[in-house]
C-alpha cells in the first residue's frame, strides 16, 4: 500500500523572471526549473505535498519570489508549503517583512542560508538571535542550511531558541566525499538531543563525489542522523533540482530506498509524511490554501 510522500525539499526557479547570481558558474542548472519539470522526473514515490524552500534569488527579489512561488500552485496543487527567504541578521527591523510574508498564501517557514558565511558563529550574533526570535509569534519554523563545522554554533542557536521549530537541511552537509564523518556524528548527536530540532536527509549527493558516488557512500550518514534523531524527528527531501548536479534522478531515488529498506512500515510513514506535516504544519486549517 502506497504511504503517499511530502518533498520536503524542492526548489523552483525561472531566471528570466528573478535574479539568481549563485547560477551564472553553473551551465547545467541556469534555466528555469517549474512543476512541469519536477512532474517529469519520478523522485519519490507517491508525492502529494511539496514544499519548496528559497533559491538563493538577489536578496532585493526574497518578497517577489514567494509571491511567485505561491502562483505556481495554480498548476502544482501539490505545492503546499514555502520556506521563504528573510534577512534575519537584521534582527527585529526583519519584522515588517515577515509580517509581509505572513500575508503571502502557503508560506510556513523561513531560511536565510548561512552555509556560505566565513564566520562559523554568524548565527550567534546578538541581531541573528533576535531575528530568529521573531518568527515565534508568527509560528514559522526555520531551515538551517550550513556545513558541518557551523554545527556547534547551530546547536548553541537552537538551545537559546528553544520556541523556534528548526530542521537541519541536507543533514549538515557531512564530508560524505572524503568519508570523514567525525566530528559531524558527535555534532549531529548533540543536536538531536534538542527536542525542538528536527532533520532532513537531502541534498548528500552534492557533498559526495559527484562522478563517482556510490549507494554504500550515503549508507552512513542515513544511518546516523536515523539513530540519533529517531524515526519521529527525520524526514525526506529531494534538493531538486540541484540533485542533477551528481545524478540521475531514478539513481538517486534506488540509493535511498537501499538506506532505508530496514525501516518498518510506521516507521516509513512518518519519514516519509507525518513528520513534514507535522513540522511545516501541512494538516492545519488555512495551512496550503
């Protein structure tokens, strides 16, 4: 029987319609990337909610692009939820335009993505805190997209912020490549002791080796974050379509199902549905509408 599946991790994009500098030294991703596309390619088995999160558009288009993004649902009704972008660094003067972002249909979350920042601790500065603090009236959650050696700095973040839902993009983004996974494992132990953290198993091809992973490669680090958050706190995420950059779609989909063949049926269940729509709020009245 069919468990049915939330992507938790989708990203749209037309650069003819907004601005995305981080495209221009990547060929095999600069052109638009819409539903139809996503409908083409078999990720996952049995979607029926998405949830797109921010693209990295000209941070002067963050407004534009959930509004865009939101009339996408007129030809994806499966797109559910968006996980916006917002200047949290501003800490409360961020506050009008989450305001302004609470008004636009589907919006459930926000991430400002940190994993380019040089300084390790920028989500510690005094008016990020503050900033993340501001999504609590407003019942956002955050997406905390960094590498691995941001973890200590982000499970500091999530203890100080302990209203605040957050869920860790592609697993904290473990050195799969060079197979070093220390300190990353004590890291991502640390952080799942935090009941208000949850995390996604996404995006690991582009932190494996892109011409020559392996299905064996992403084995480790399912196991782990499946250990040490448990099956109630993880969840699925495709990075599509950034996933192109290493693979195949069906290769891809083959080698997550061979990490997560020991799972039982419930277990399946909430990894695959109940733990998204528990997090992003997919089942709440008003929520997707």
């Amino acid at each position: 029987m069919s468990l049915g599946t939330v992507d938790t991790h989708v990203h749209f994009w037309n650069p003819g319609v907004l601005r995305y500098p981080w495209l221009t030294g990547l060929p095999q991703l600069h052109r638009a990337f819409l539903p139809t596309d996503y409908a083409a390619e078999a990720l996952l088995p049995d979607v029926t909610k998405l949830v797109f999160v921010e693209c990295g558009c000209d941070p002067a288009d963050s407004l534009e692009e959930a509004r865009w993004v939101a009339s996408l649902a007129a030809v994806e009704p499966r797109l559910r939820a968006i996980v916006a972008r917002a200047p949290l660094e501003h800490g409360t003067a961020v506050r009008a335009q989450l305001g302004a972002l609470k008004a636009i249909s589907r919006v459930v979350g926000i991430r400002r993505n940190l994993e380019s920042e040089t300084d390790t601790e920028f989500c510690l500065r005094p008016d990020f805190i503050a900033g993340v603090r501001e999504l609590i009236p407003l019942d956002f959650s955050f997406d905390l997209c960094v590498r691995h050696p941001q973890l200590p700095a982000v499970i500091e973040l999530v203890q100080r912020c302990p209203e605040v839902r957050f869920v860790l993009d592609h697993c904290g983004k473990p050195a799969i490549a060079s197979r070093q996974l220390d300190p990353w494992r004590l890291h991502i132990r640390k952080l799942a002791a935090l009941p208000n953290a949850y995390c996604k198993i996404s995006g690991l091809l582009t932190e494996a080796d892109l011409t020559a992973w392996q299905s064996p490669d992403l084995r480790p680090v399912v196991e782990h974050v499946l250990e040490s958050f448990g099956p109630e706190r993880v969840m699925l995420g495709t990075d599509w379509p950034v996933l192109r950059l290493a693979s195949h779609h069906q290769r891809w989909s083959e080698a997550l199902e061979s990490c997560l063949t020991h799972l039982s049926p419930d277990a399946r269940r909430k990894l695959n549905q109940l733990n998204a729509e528990t997090f992003y709020r997919l089942s709440e009245p008003g929520v997707g509408l």
